[in-house]
C-alpha cells in the first residue's frame, strides 16, 4: 500500500530535528543535503549554503519523512495545519468502556 510522504519545513534547524526524529522513530536518516552539497550549488545564494535543501529519513515500516529548510529570503512562518499519525501493527488490549459495560448490564 502507498504510504503518503509528509515533507517538513524549518527555519534553518533541520537537520537537527531529523537527527531527533531519526532516534526517536527508529528510522535512518539517508539524504540530509545542504545547500552547498547539493548539485546546483554555484547557482545557489551563499545564505543557502548551510541550509538543508532536501532530508529523507526511512522508516521502519517502509514510509518515509521528508524535509528541508525554508529559504533563508522567504519569511518562515512556521507549520501550519499539518498532523502526523503513527500506526502499529501490534494488536492493543482495549477496555470495555463504562458505557458498554452498563448497557450489558442494563
């Protein structure tokens, strides 16, 4: 099944939030290119050059998480209206809920 690809942006702290996220979700962080790395580095503004213009990090279950640093001339306003949800194949114990429990009852 396809799994959609979220792409994150930063101002300027990229790669240290995909180091985090690279720890905490267990994945591996396989494209973390500035600005200066990148193939079109002589065209590119010198404010670019230590700003991540592409991050890739695989997940464990086959997604993956992209992200990059918003331009250093555009305005950064931050997130906005994005949500992440993370699944497991585990099955979970669920609970009877007081509501089910009284209707049985009942």
């Amino acid at each position: 099944m396809p799994h959609p690809i979220p792409y994150l942006g930063f101002n300027g702290n990229c790669a240290d939030a995909m180091r985090f996220y690279e720890r905490v979700l267990d994945g591996k962080l396989e494209v973390l290119m500035t600005g200066a790395e990148s193939p079109m580095a002589a065209q590119m503004p010198k404010e670019f050059a230590n700003r991540i213009i592409h991050a890739r990090l695989a997940l464990p279950d086959g997604g993956v998480l992209y992200a990059g640093d918003a331009p250093a001339h555009i305005p950064y306003e931050g997130i906005k209206g994005v949500r992440l949800r993370s699944t497991t194949t585990r099955p979970r114990k669920r609970k009877k809920s007081s509501m089910r429990s009284r209707r049985a009852a009942g």
